[in-house]
C-alpha cells in the first residue's frame, strides 16, 4: 500500500499558505505549478467540476523533514522499539476489539483469506485503530509534495488519484483528509492504494476507509489477498541463529528449506528443531544484526512488506498478531 517508505521520515514542521503565497526556487511560483497540474488533471479525464471544485481550494503546505539521523529505526533496537509502538495498552485494546468485532471479522478473514488478527494488527499499528488518520487535506498536501519536487511523479500520481476518489466516490474535498503524506483513514491508504483496494465490507455501496471499521477491515484483507496472503500459512517465527551463520544469507533475497536452516544451526527460539516439512521457501532476517532478535519469516511476511517495506513495520505487526492470539479470547 504504497506510501509506506515515508513513515520512517520524521516531519519537522508543516505549515498551510494561501496557493499563490510562495514560489520555490527553480520551479516557479505555486500557482503557477497548479495551472499545469490542472492541464494534467483535465487531460487524465478527471470531471472538470471535480477539478474546478478542487483548484479553487488548493493551498500550499511547506513541509520540513528531519535527516535520516531522526529515523525511528536509526534511534532504536527492537527491544526498545516494539514497547513504543506496541505498548501493553494497545495490545489490551486490539484484544478487546478483536472480540468487539469478531463476528465481521470472521466473514470477512474467510471471504478473503486473511487470519483476522493481522487485520486487527493492521489496524493498530497503522491508525490507532482508527484514531490517528490525520488531518491533512489529501489533494493540497499532495499537491504540495509533488511541487516541491523531490518525489514529483510520486505524488503527481497520488494527487490524480484522490482527484479520481473526490470524483468517483463523491467526498467533498473538506472530507477527503489523511496524514501530512496524503495517507488516509484508517488503514492509512495512499490514494492510488484507495483506487485499487478500497472495498465495501458491509454492503452499503460505500467505500469508507475513514468512518467505517467494516470497510477498513475488508480493504485491508483485499490488500494482504492481492499481495499473495495464504490463510493456511503464518508470518514467521522468532528464533535462535549461531553467530557462525554467513551474513550474506540473511535478508528476504535468500530463501532456504527448514531442513537447509536446520542443517546451518537456525533452532526455534526454545531451542528445539526447526518445522520438519519441506513445502516452504523461508527467509533469515535480522534487523539489528547479530546481537538483536532474529526471525525465521514466511511468505507471508513479504506480502506485508508490500504493505510497507520496513522490517520494524513488519515485526510489529506480526508481534501484535501473536499478542491477539495468545492466550486465547475467550
């Protein structure tokens, strides 16, 4: 879904200007921009009265982004990071959503093949469940991002796409809102991954990411399907690796048997052998090197790397995933 490169920026300021306030070095003035974006806009065959609705409300939203000494993978280990975005309190409340909403998370788990607690994992790490969407005006903020000029086609691309979804689903500008990178709802939904799986989970004839858990719930399983979720199949394990193992096998490029890890010394975290089947290709990784947590991965844990490709994105998700299932809900 994807936008998901630039959570691990950290936004040092962000201010709103009227469109025509600022001209940027080499690149013209904002409005001038917009003039041409609106060309753009009319010849990828947005309605006129979409673009004409939406240009008369463009404003400019200056964004400053710390260095890459400020992200959050650079400043922690696992062992740190996961108690900040999966302190005890979230995992309590996932619990008790999952038990909330379980019997649409049920029918939704098996009309697309997705275990609902990583549904319910997603949910949390990505929006608070639903209460952290930002915001932002999607269309300026976008706008904004593709004059600046450092990801232009990106977010030239996005901001066609939300143009498409004011269009298509019919929400107001003032209601199309997301982060400050034009995320939106509670799935945290770039525009372009709105336009390809959005779903309507409970028959209403809407798309709501924003206001409806059903839906939110049904795109993001739509999503993790599309990526190659297999229901029958979990995410990974964490395990034990000897300091003898070549680096150069770790990471997602290098796929194994369990029997091939078995064989290089990889045990199951309590030290017991490996999985005895040899209907599996998986992966080592170690996000902090040698001395941090090392996990035997699946396919299905690249299929959330589509989602975001962060092994700290991913690792929380997944150790949400496991907070839900054990011990049982009753």
């Amino acid at each position: 879904m994807n936008w998901k490169l630039l959570h691990s920026v950290i936004v040092g300021a962000i201010m709103s200007l009227p469109a025509m306030a600022q001209p940027q070095a080499d690149r013209g003035s904002f409005g001038d921009y917009l003039d041409n974006l609106k060309k753009e806009s009319l010849a990828a065959g947005i309605p006129k009265t979409t673009v004409e609705s939406a240009f008369a409300q463009l404003k400019l939203f200056k964004k400053a982004i710390a260095s890459d000494k400020s992200q959050p993978e650079s400043q922690h280990t696992l062992e740190t990071y996961l108690p900040r975005v999966v302190p005890e309190w979230k995992v309590e409340q996932a619990r008790s959503l999952f038990k909330q909403h379980r019997a649409e998370l049920t029918a939704i788990g098996e009309k697309y093949g997705v275990q609902p607690r990583f549904i319910v994992a997603l949910w949390g790490v990505e929006s608070n469940f639903g209460a952290l969407m930002g915001s932002y005006p999607v269309l300026s903020v976008t706008a904004s991002l593709a004059y600046e000029g450092r990801r232009e086609a990106f977010f030239k691309k996005e901001f066609l796409a939300a143009l498409k979804i004011m269009a298509q689903e019919n929400i107001p500008f003032e209601e199309l809102k997301g982060s400050w990178a034009g995320a939106m709802g509670q799935t945290q939904f770039m525009p372009t991954s709105y336009l390809a799986y959005a779903q309507d989970g409970d028959g209403d004839g809407k798309k709501d990411i924003w206001s409806n858990p059903n839906d939110a719930f049904a795109s993001a399983a739509y999503y993790l399907q599309q990526a190659g979720w297999q229901a029958s199949e979990t995410w990974g394990r964490q395990v034990q690796v000897p300091s003898s193992l070549d680096m150069s096998l770790v990471g997602l490029e290098t796929k194994k048997s369990f029997a091939a890890w078995q064989a290089l010394g990889v045990r199951r975290y309590d030290g017991k052998d490996l999985p005895n089947r040899d209907d599996m290709q998986v992966s080592v990784l170690m996000p902090d090197g040698q001395r941090g947590r090392k996990y035997l991965v699946y396919d299905n844990y690249r299929a959330l790397m589509n989602w975001n490709r962060s092994d700290y994105f991913g690792i929380s998700v997944t150790y949400l995933s496991e907070r839900i299932k054990y011990p049982a809900i009753d």
